[in-house]
C-alpha cells in the first residue's frame, strides 16, 4: 500500500503535459525522492548532466551538427559553446560517418567525446563507425584499445515528422555486443544515466526521445548532486503491483503508468518497469517481477518484429516459464514505416488503451 | 598542373619556402622540397593513364620513367640517405617481403585461415612513411596491414602467432589478419571496411590536436592513414579530407593507389584517377610520387610530417604503387595482365633500394646479405613460435567484450555477472 502510494506520489505526472502536478509528500524512507520541491526538464536534465561532466574532466568534448552556435538541434546544448569555447564544442559540417569516426579515432587516442546525433535516424550513415569501429574494438584488440565514447540524440517517433525521422534504433543497438545502450525516461534518468554514459569507458549509446524534452519531472537533492550516477543494467520499477508486469521504456513509461492508473480503477494493480537499460538488460528485476506477478505486458515504440519486447518475452519464458498464467504480450509499434498523417501516427503507435487492453486480457478480464 | 606544397600554401597564408636541403638538383622548376617529382612522375603516369585506358602496351612510358629516376636517384638523391638509414630501409623492406612470402606458405599450409591479404610490392610505402614516425605518432590501416604493423616496431613473432590466432598474438587471436591493433605502438588498426580507417586516424590527429590546445600538453603526434585507391570513391574520404583541412589536423593521407580494387581497376570505377589532385580541391598540398622508389617516397614523407608537426595541417600523398600478388590469397587475379606485372616486377622497391646502396658504396652485397639471412631467421623463429603457442582458453570467448564487464549485465542471482567466476570461465549459463 505505501509502496504504491509512494510510486504514485511521486510520478504521478507521467506523461501529461498540462502543469498540473500531485505533489503529495512522501512519508516513507531516504530512498525516495525529497518531497515534490524541485522539478527540472528532461532538456534542463541533459544539459546540466553534459556541464557538469565537461567540467570535471577536460578530456570530454561535444561534437555534432548544431550543437555550438545554434544552441544544439533541440537546446540540449544551450550554453556549452559560451562556456567552454569552440575547442571543445564542436559544430561539425554533416558529415555523420566523418564526424562519428573522427568521435571514434578520439577514443581511442583518449579523449573522451560526446557524440550528438540530431535523431538517431541520421545514426544509420554512421552505423559503420558506432558498431565496428566502436562496440568491436576492445574484443577485437583484446582490451588495449577502450572506446569510451557516447551517442547520444532523440530516438524514436516524435510528432508528424513522417517515416524517415521516426524509427526507434533500441533493437538494433541492442543486439550488439559491445555496445551499452540506455534509454532513460525523467528527468533523473536522464541526468544519471548520461552522466554513467560519459564516465563508461565503453561505447554507449543514449536514446532519448523528443517529445520528453520539454517533460517537467521532481527531482531530488541526490539526483541534483554532481556525482549523481545511476548504475548500467539496473531497471527500475516505477510502480509497484501484484498482478500484472508492464515493461518498457522511454516515452512509454509515461503512458504505461497512466494504463496502470485506469487498471487500478479497475481492480488490476500493474508493475510498471522502466527498463533504462535496453543493453545489458536486466532480466533479473523482469523475471523477479513476472515472478509476482505471472503477467507480462511488454511495452515499445519501435517495429515489432524482432524488436526489444521479442528479446523480453523470450527470456521470461526461457526462465519464467512455469511462473505464467498467461501468454505473454507484445505492444509495439505498428509493423509499417510512420505514416505522416496525425490519425495514422496515432493509429501506428501504442496508445494507453492499448496498454489497458493488453493488460487486461492477460487478466482474463476483457471481451 | 602539378602541384607541389608550395601550390596551395597561399590558402594558409604566409608562405615559407623552407627547404630541407640545399637544392642540388637536375630539374631548373624551383619547389620547395627535394626529391620533387614534378618533372618526373606526373607527365609519365598521364602517359600511364592514357596508356591503359587506350589498351595499348604502357613498356615505353614505364621505360622511361626507369631511365629518368636512375638518372635522378644517383644525382639527387645520395646525399639524402646517410649508410645507417639506407640498412634500416632494407632491413624493414625485407622483412616486410619475408613475412607476406612465408604468411602465403603458412595459409596453402592451412595454418592460416580466413582473409589474408598480401602486402608485396607495397612495402616502399610503408618503410619509407613509417620508418619516420616516432613510437607515440599513430598509425592507421587497413585490411592489407601486417607489414604496416611490422614497420612500426610490433614484433614478428607477435604478428604471426595473431594469423594463426594463438593466444600470443598481439591481440590474442581474437583480431585476426585484418585487425591488427597495438596500443603499445600506436597501430591503431587494421580496419576491414575500406574508408573506414580515415576517420578514425583523423579523430586520433584531433586528439593529438585536442592535447595540444585544450590540454595543454606537449603533443607533436601525427597520424598516417594508409588506404587504397578504391577507397577514394568512398564517402567517408572526402568528409575527412574536408575536416582535416578545417580543423588544421597533423594527419597525412596516404594512398597506396596500386590501380586495383580486387578486380576493379582503378581506371574504370573512377571519373579523375588522379587522386592527388583532390587534396587542393579540399585546401591541402596533393603530391604524387613514385611509390616504387623507396627514398622517393622518404622525401616526400619527411616533408609531409614536418608539416604536419608544424601545425601546418594535412597533406594528400597518392603513391603509385602495385602488389605483385593478388588482392587476398583467395584472389585468382585472373584480371591483370602479364607485360603490367611483369614491369611492375621489374621495378620491385627492394631490389632498387639494393642496387642503389651497391653502386653508391653504401653497403656491399655481404652486408645485404646477411641482412637478408637474419630475416629469414627471424621469420621462421616467428613461424615456429606461433606453432608452438596455445590456442585461446575458452574462458577468452567473454572477455574484453566491454573495458567494464559489468556491461554483461545483472545475473539471475542479482550480481553483476562478470562477479560470477564461472561467467569467465565461460563454464557459467549465458
């Protein structure tokens, strides 16, 4: 009971972009966020996470299209040119499998850069670079060459952006070894998962997603420290419930736990796990909570076939098997290239009725 | 046109015409580094060029540039080359010739396996580029790189053991031919993708940059990226050719153009085969040389690298080159004809560097010799070295897949799996 008070207290916002904020005060122990009096933007979150770390060690430098002058693509950059100089925050010509190569020749001289992709969709001329280049390198020189690069930019659908823009790479990163890939969700994801990203002294890759940007969340005192860091590989779990698990990630999470409110209406208390690590993922906290709960509702935005929630369905059912009363499911992207028209990017992705109705059938309790 | 260093300086501003040596030289054009191959090379390779493209036998113009350079060599070039560095040139080129030949041996022997590709004919450009680089300065290559891996000082026995792929190779078996990495001597690779390379040298020539404005360190490390001509049609070539000459960046691009691309002639995949002539179009000197002549190759490389040290920024050397053998052990080569071979073979860099220390009295054939002998030693002792090394452990599958393990995960117990020591041992369930 405290627990879900606890959870919905503090993130309750999700994903409504109205101002309209629960800021109830937790009870409860240090391990949860301090009371609702700070709030900062997934923008604010990134931004203060690439400052502090460039501040701490000279060796981390930015590098992308627009990220200097122009204050970066979406703002994630503001103010990095003024305060650290054009040696350090580089406006590159477009030129992403030059500009991620020459990303990539600098770490493994040392430095330590942050590589900015306007979306990840621009990533697929670099992909070259960001998989043999860079998540192969230390297997391939036996550990004397690192890589501790980070890609990060938005990944994902954002808002009639039309077919091009709008792919989610999670899977495809995922499936490389090597590689790390997060994808953080509020503003305390962000800011911890970035900060890890840019000390890892492997290649990461760090999706974010647009339509968070401009996402108030509260943020704690500890999540605001400059050594704030959040661990690789650990899920969290947003929301605590007995009776049915909803994973996912990035934007989902927000509607994910706006499906878990309607349940709860319902009588159905859902577990929503914010996976913040696509790559390693952590199939220990799934399966735990599979486990509990015996329902798995995977959650994503991207193309279902051979996407993250295959990967999450299959491991429960190779370690959970016994633990399941229901067949697992998958909510994913539709299975065609985004449609530009607002009624059919609505239709291609998952909606919270989706998530509802899913959730509900694993139940046994929908028509 | 020609262009020599001095035909695109004016982009940077002022100019200085420094010359590494007072100009004895037959050709009157003044340029600003000796051994310039102006009135040399450009008219015959056009001739070359002209010559393929028409189909017609090229013996004359290959003749003549023989008879010129003879000419030139004796008279330009013998005081650029003191005993001592003349014996390290042909060590370095004979080892390299000794290893590829007995690298062929061990592959029809199945020691070797998978891609090997052969570096004979080529090994004046890597003994004359490398042969001046420090231990820190960097090096990249490509899939054709055990002998830029041997120029730059990684041991033999090191090289062999990873064809073999035994654990003492210098990536532990686990690169391979294509992948030969050394941190300790700044050979960052062997790259498989063609054009790959280039960015990746041209972010370790902005580190060395990066040291030297942001962190303020003493750093005067450049970077020699080592390519084909087919990658010259690559994307990725021209983007960094852009942003080198942009940022100013201590790297020299240096293309082995040895006219084939597997079976792809150079002539018929692109539309102005002279590629140093593209290096101008992006703001750096773009210099020709015979790639066959390894103090031609010497010249141009010293010039090149002070340059770059100086802060001067990049420069485009296209090396005419060829492999004698076929582009992998797996090539039939079935496309190239003989006759080119054939004078190609005849102007071999080794037998040339030999003749050149003989009839200038600085080295006799007993000397040559019994560098060639040591060689031979070293190269079988390298052989039987990799024989006699292990195979990789099993526990080796899982490791340095990340520089922190804990990138495997959380296992089912709730640790990090790389804390599991049967994970390592790979004995442990995946």
């Amino acid at each position: 009971m405290w627990g879900i008070l606890r959870r919905s207290a503090v993130d309750g916002g999700g994903f409504s972009a109205s101002s309209l904020r629960r800021t109830r005060f937790s009870l409860v122990s240090a391990r949860s966020y301090a009371a609702g009096s700070k709030e900062m933007t997934v923008r604010d979150a990134l931004n203060s996470a690439i400052d502090e770390e460039m501040s701490a060690d000279p060796k981390v430098f930015v590098m992308g299209e627009e990220v200097g002058q122009y204050q970066g693509a979406y703002k994630i950059t503001k103010g990095l040119l003024e305060k650290y100089g054009p040696e350090r925050v580089y406006d590159t010509p477009i030129t992403e499998a030059g500009f991620t190569g020459i990303g990539v020749g600098a770490a493994y001289a040392g430095l330590k850069p942050v590589v900015e992709f306007m979306t990840f969709n621009f990533s697929m001329q670099a992909i070259d670079h960001i998989i043999n280049s860079a998540a192969k390198s230390n297997y391939m020189s036996a550990g004397q060459i690192n890589v501790p690069i980070a890609f990060r930019g938005p990944n994902g659908a954002a808002a009639g952006v039309g077919a091009q823009h709008s792919q989610c790479y999670a899977a495809w990163y995922a499936s490389v070894p090597g590689l790390k890939v997060l994808a953080p969700y509020s503003a305390e994801d962000a800011r911890g998962l970035l900060k890890a990203a840019i000390r890892d002294p492997d290649p990461v890759v760090f999706l974010e997603n647009e339509l968070l940007y401009g996402e108030s969340f509260p943020i704690s005192e500890e999540a605001l420290d400059s050594s704030f860091c959040l661990p690789i590989g650990k899920a969290k779990i947003e929301r605590e419930g007995k009776d049915v698990t909803i994973t996912t990630f990035s934007k989902m999470v927000g509607f994910a736990l706006k499906a878990a409110e309607k349940l709860a209406e319902e009588g159905i208390g859902a577990e929503v796990i914010n996976l913040r690590s696509i790559r390693p993922l952590d199939r220990a906290t799934i399966n735990a909570s599979v486990r509990k709960t015996s329902r798995l509702v995977t959650v994503e935005e991207g193309f279902p076939q051979h996407g993250v929630c295959a990967e999450i369905c299959a491991s429960v059912v190779e370690e959970s098997f016994s633990y399941l009363d229901a067949p697992v499911a998958r909510i994913a992207g539709a299975d065609v290239p985004m449609p530009y028209a607002a009624n059919l990017e609505r239709l291609a992705l998952p909606q919270v009725e989706d998530i509802v109705r899913a959730a509900k059938r694993a139940c046994y309790r929908s028509k | 046109m020609a262009t020599s260093f001095s035909a695109t300086l004016p982009l940077h501003g002022s100019q200085e015409n420094r010359l590494l040596l007072p100009p004895i030289r037959l050709a009157p054009p003044p340029s600003s580094f000796l051994g310039s191959t102006r009135s040399l090379t450009i008219p015959s390779s056009r001739r070359l060029y002209h010559a393929h493209a028409a189909r017609r036998s090229p013996v004359v113009g290959v003749q003549e540039v023989v008879k010129e350079k003879k000419v030139t060599n004796s008279l330009v070039l013998c005081i650029l080359i003191t005993k001592e560095e003349g014996l390290v040139l042909y060590e370095d080129m004979i080892l390299g010739r000794s290893f590829e030949d007995m690298c062929a041996q061990m592959y029809y022997r199945g020691k070797m396996f998978g891609f090997v590709h052969l570096y004979n004919g080529q090994e004046a450009v890597s003994t004359g580029f490398i042969k001046l680089l420090t231990q820190s300065d960097s090096v990249v290559s490509t899939y054709r790189d055990h002998v830029h891996a041997l120029s730059k000082g990684v041991s033999a026995r090191a090289v062999m053991s990873e064809l073999f792929g035994k654990v003492t190779g210098c990536c532990r078996g686990q690169g391979g031919s294509m992948h030969m990495f050394s941190k300790e001597h700044n050979m960052l690779g062997g790259f498989a993708f063609i054009g790959e390379g280039i960015p990746v040298a041209t972010g370790a020539a902005f580190t060395s940059k990066y040291k030297r404005e942001v962190l303020k360190q003493d750093c005067e490390d450049v970077t020699v990226a080592f390519f084909g001509d087919g990658t010259c049609n690559n994307g990725q070539f021209y983007e960094c050719l852009n942003m080198a000459a942009l940022y100013k960046l201590p790297i020299i691009f240096v293309v082995e153009n040895n006219l084939w691309a597997i079976g792809m002639s150079h002539l018929r995949s692109t539309s102005d085969p002279e590629i140093w002539k593209k290096g101008p179009a992006f703001g750096m000197p773009g210099v020709h040389v015979d790639g066959m002549d390894v103090l031609k190759v010497r010249e141009v490389a010293k010039e090149a690298v002070t340059r770059a040290r100086r802060g001067e920024g990049p420069t485009l050397v296209e090396c005419e080159t060829y492999r004698f053998r076929g582009h992998s052990l797996a090539d039939p080569d079935e496309l190239r004809d003989a006759a080119e071979k054939a004078k190609y073979a005849a102007r071999d860099p080794i037998t040339a560097l030999k003749k050149y220390l003989v009839e200038n009295k600085l080295a006799n054939e007993g000397e040559l010799k019994t560098i060639e002998k040591k060689i031979d030693e070293l190269v079988e002792e390298a052989v039987e070295f990799a024989d006699a090394s292990p195979q990789p452990g099993r526990s080796q599958l899982l490791e340095n897949v990340f520089a922190d393990p804990k990138g495997f995960g959380i296992g089912p117990d709730g640790r990090y799996r790389c804390e599991d020591p049967k994970f390592t041992e790979g004995t442990a369930q995946v």
